[in-house]
C-alpha cells in the first residue's frame, strides 16, 4: 500500500501545491467564517493528542464544502496550537496537510473550482444508492474502499455517514464497516448553522451574522471484538445528533397528526 514521503502525500499528490491551495482557499473563506459569520467552535482540545494517522472524523453534513472548509479552518488552528479558535489566520501557513475527506466524485467533477478543492484532499467515491438525481443500485467500488483505507494510513480523514445534506437521514452501512475493519481512534463532529449561513453548494454566504457552530466530541468508545457494524452505526448517529430523538420537529409533526386524527375522530 502506498505511503507518503517528503514530497507528496498518499495520492502522490505535491505537498507544496496542498500547501498553497490550502492557503489561498482559506484566506478567501477566512471571512466567510470570521467575518460575515462567527463561527463557534468547541472540543478541539479533543484533537491535540491524536497521533497523525488512522483517525477517522465522522459529521453530520449541511453544505457540499463550507462544512469541510471550515474544518480546515479549525484542524490547521490546532495544528499551530490555537484551540477553539480561527482568530489568527497565520495557522494557514502551516496547515494539516495530510488530511483528506470523502466526497462524492459527481460533486467534485463539476468544475473547474471543484476540481481544485478535490486536489486539497479529496477521496472521491461513487454513491451507491444515488447518481445525477436518480435513485441507483450498485456494487461498492473495492478500489474506492482501497483509497479511504490508504488515506486512513496515511492521515487524518473525514466522511460524512448520511451521504447527503439532508438532516436526519438515514447513516450508511459502508461507514461502519469501513470503522469495524480498519479500527480507527473515531472522532464525532457536531455541525449547525451551516445550512442557514451559506448556500447549499457552501460557496455562497446566504445569510451574515449567522453564528454557525462546530462541536468537537470525544472519541467513540467502541468495543471492536463484540460491537457489530450496525450497533457501531448507532453509536456514530447517536453521537453527531441525527437520530429522530434529536429531531425536534419529527416530534412536532407527529403531535399534529394525532391532533388531526382527534379532530376527524
């Protein structure tokens, strides 16, 4: 399996081209979480002792990229020794380079700025349930499971296991399988506010004054030798906050639909 070396990470990809893309994209959303919106961080002192590989960021997901643009925001910051804080951008110009994110290769091939932010870090894979809008069903792609692993032995990674921005949707299976076999330090991230500030895409400020927030959680303790994928899946929903007992407004629905049927009763 491939490792990195002084010149380039996992990938092959230049470090010094890692290192100026991660720069000059993050002095351009420097404002964006710093300036026209606050964003709040919390728990990164969770992150200071983890060891510089096999670890395995799960979060709930509300943008395609201000979501994972402002956690390199907040992973370069520890990396200089700020914690729960982005006050000082200087931690740009030594940003956590082996880090990457897996993301959906349709995303990341629409564009020419897409295209660059995938060469900041992107594990690209094909969903298997949905493609171009429609709903799929196909076989997991092993050399894309090869790829997460590879960045996983090599750094620091971030997944997303709902697969899609929408809130409370149902975790994937293939995230706890990925956490079962490979037994990575797991790391939960709590994110709101993001949805209301910036567009969908994430590209665009949609809302100033927005005080986005972004929770660092303690590791999951997970008993790999008795703990199935499907109680470690609960324990990742459960932990970034998108199980239907956190979902207020499922809550609500449901007392106005008992109300309704009273009312016809």
């Amino acid at each position: 399996m491939a490792k990195k070396n002084i010149f380039t990470d996992a990938f092959g990809n230049l470090y010094f081209l890692k290192r100026l893309i991660i720069f000059i994209l993050g002095m351009v959303s420097y404002r964006r979480f710093n300036g026209f919106n606050k964003l709040k961080i919390s728990g990164s002192e969770h992150l200071v002792d983890l060891p510089d590989s096999n670890v395995l960021f799960v979060s709930n997901h509300q943008t395609y990229f201000a979501d994972v643009a402002a956690m390199y925001h907040a992973f370069c910051a520890v990396n200089n020794g700020y914690l729960n804080s982005i006050k000082n951008p200087i931690y740009l110009l030594n940003p956590k380079v082996d880090f990457y994110y897996v993301a959906a290769e349709e995303t990341m091939n629409k564009g020419l700025m897409t295209k660059i932010f995938k060469l900041a870090g992107a594990v690209t894979v094909k969903r298997t349930w949905r493609a171009e809008g429609h709903n799929v069903n196909r076989m997991v792609d092993l050399n894309e499971v090869d790829n997460i692993m590879k960045a996983l032995n090599n750094g620091w990674v971030i997944t997303f296991p709902q697969g899609t921005t929408a809130a409370f949707a149902q975790g994937r299976k293939g995230t706890a399988k990925l956490v079962k076999n490979n037994k990575p330090i797991v790391i939960p991230i709590k994110i709101n506010g993001f949805r209301r500030a910036f567009d969908k895409k994430g590209l665009k400020v949609k809302v100033t004054g927005v005080k986005p927030t972004m929770e660092f959680k303690a590791p999951l303790d997970i008993d790999y030798d008795n703990e199935d994928a499907q109680a470690i899946m609960h324990k990742i929903m459960v932990a970034i906050e998108q199980t239907e007992d956190f979902n207020v407004l499922h809550d609500y629905d449901e007392e106005l639909k008992a109300q309704k049927a009273e009312v016809k009763n």
